[in-house]
C-alpha cells in the first residue's frame, strides 16, 4: 500500500509507504501516482523503491502460497529444494520468536 501528500490544489506533493499525518492512502495504479513518478525529479529513486516494496510483499505473498498448497496437499514441503527450505523454516522461526516476544499469537503474521 502507498500513500500520497497532497498539495493545496490536489496534486501529489509526496508519496510514502506508512501512513502519516496529511497522507491518503492510494494504490500504484492511480494514474495520478504514474504520473507524479514520471515526473518527478528523483524517478529513478521512487521507482527504486516502489519495486524494492512490491518485491518485499511478494515475498511474503509466495511464502503464504506455499503454506497454503503444502496444507492443501497439493505440494510437499519437501519438493522444494533445500536452501528454499532452509529460508521459509528460517523465517519462520524469527517470526514466531518475534510474534512470542511480543505476546502475539503465531496465527497472527507480522
């Protein structure tokens, strides 16, 4: 999720990726958030950052697919190989350290 600052006359003044007092939320397929990236003088970096957090999310996105095809049983952990193993079981961990630490129940994802 993005959200923008606007100017007095509406525009898009900045663009965040935490909500923030004076920001709305928006999404990357506003046309207007388009064209703010293209216009702006720090394109490349925006853009930069903008990939940098899609590709973060989908991380977590293809980590929730695969629990939900090895519950499913449509996939085997173990089909996977190893070193991908060895890091879903390595996220996990610290995320259920994390979720404990926090007094957050493991269902409940961070």
């Amino acid at each position: 999720m993005i959200y923008v600052k606007r100017t007095a006359d509406g525009g898009i003044a900045a663009i965040d990726f935490s909500p923030a007092p004076g920001f709305e939320q928006s999404n990357l397929f506003d046309p207007e958030v388009s064209e703010f990236l293209q216009a702006s003088s720090e394109n490349s970096e925006l853009i930069k950052e903008v990939l940098d957090r899609v590709d973060m999310e989908m991380g977590r996105v293809v980590e929730d697919l695969i629990d939900v095809l090895v519950d499913k049983g449509v996939m085997n952990f173990t089909d996977l190989p190893e070193v991908v193993q060895n890091k879903l079981l390595f996220k996990k961990t610290i995320r259920s350290s994390l979720n404990r630490g926090f007094g957050i129940p493991d269902e409940i994802p961070l």
